[in-house]
C-alpha cells in the first residue's frame, strides 16, 4: 500500500477528515472515495497548494462534501471534525500546530506523518494527553516515512519507545528494520573514519540503542 492510501485508510468511517497541510488533497478525497469517510476539509496556509486541491476535488466531483479552507494550521477551521491528518511536514511543526489548537483536537483521532524528528512529536503527545495506538513504517520511491495514529488516553513511554516508536518496536516492520540497519552502518563509517574519542563514543551509543530496537 502506498503512503496515500495508507493515511486515506488510517481516516476509515470518518464522520469528517480534516487535512491540515493539505497540498493537493490526495489524502482527503481518497478517504472520502474509497474508505467510507462521509466529508472532509482540505486545509493549507498557503493559496497555491489550495488551487492544487481544488482542482484535485473539482475533478473528482467531491466539492459538495470537502470545504477547502486558507488556515494557519486549525486556527480559521470552524466546522467539527473526528479525525484529523498532519503529513508530510516536520515534526516540530506538527507539534507547533497541535499545540497551538490544543482544545479543537484534544478529542480527535489523530493521523501524524512527521519527516523528521518523530520522537518531538510522540513526546508531545505523551505530554498533552494523548496515546499513540498504532504506527507504521514504509519506503517508498526511496524515502522513508513513519506514521503515527494518536487518540486521547494518558501513557507515559520510556525514552526507546519515544525514540523508535512504542508500536514499531514490538511490530518491527521490514521498512523501520532496513531503515535502522542502513543507519548502522552510516554511523560504523563515522566510527572508522572520526578520531575524536567522544564521537566515536556518541555514535557507538547510538548503535547500541539500535541493535536493542531492531532485534
């Protein structure tokens, strides 16, 4: 399954998807065409990638059913949602976002697609209440993605769990193993070819936690 349809299949049932960053409104109309979500909002900062959704949702006949909305995260979003999808940005500007409209998705399914730094975000949800209930790692067109699907619930993770992701480490997909092997062996050459001491301690460290969260 491809990342778009796997996002679109994690909103299943929805009663309304709310596509915060929503570039060309792939997600959005996937989950309403094919996963059984009754409506959608496509959202995005900027006026570009908005004309991109609408003629994404034009096409499909779906602008009876998703509103396309100019907001700064879900700050000009009115409308009620129960799930909401955050992809393809950083995660401390996930965290940003979620931060800033604590009291619009603290009872929300939330579906996070962070490129970086996942574990900004998975602290995040620790600490504003909510539990990550699933994750999923794939590859695709040589890039890596993690995605994590959060709902309301207090849990405390351990720092490897906040790192790796608690789900990942016990599904250990194919995708989160070839990832973290190939990171091994990135930081082995550092270790052959640094001769600062520390470094070669720090990334020793880091290859340590790895080989624990992948075997």
């Amino acid at each position: 399954m491809d990342r778009i349809n796997l996002l679109a299949s994690l909103c299943e049932g929805s009663e309304c998807v709310c596509d915060v960053g929503c570039d060309h409104a792939y997600v959005v109309v996937k989950a309403l065409l094919d996963y059984n979500c009754k409506r959608g909002i496509a959202a995005d900062l900027n006026v570009g990638p908005l004309s991109s959704a609408e003629e994404t949702i034009k096409n499909k006949n779906l602008l009876d059913r998703i509103d396309i909305i100019l907001s700064d995260g879900f700050k000009a979003i009115s409308k009620d949602f129960d799930t909401a999808v955050l992809a393809g940005m950083g995660g401390n500007l996930i965290k940003d976002i979620l931060s800033d409209s604590l009291d619009k998705i603290k009872d929300k399914k939330l579906i996070l697609e962070p490129n970086n730094d996942q574990m900004v975000v998975r602290k995040f949800l620790m600490e504003s209440g909510f539990r990550i209930i699933d994750e999923y790692a794939i590859s695709e067109n040589g890039k890596y993605y993690e995605i994590i699907v959060a709902k309301k619930g207090d849990i405390t993770y351990t720092e490897n769990e906040l790192k790796f992701g608690p789900v990942l480490l016990k599904k250990k997909p194919e995708a989160f193993i070839s990832y973290y092997n190939r990171k091994m062996d990135l930081l082995m050459r550092v270790i052959d070819t640094t001769m600062d001491p520390l470094t070669k301690m720090q990334k020793q460290k880091e290859i340590n936690d790895i080989t624990s969260a992948i075997k």
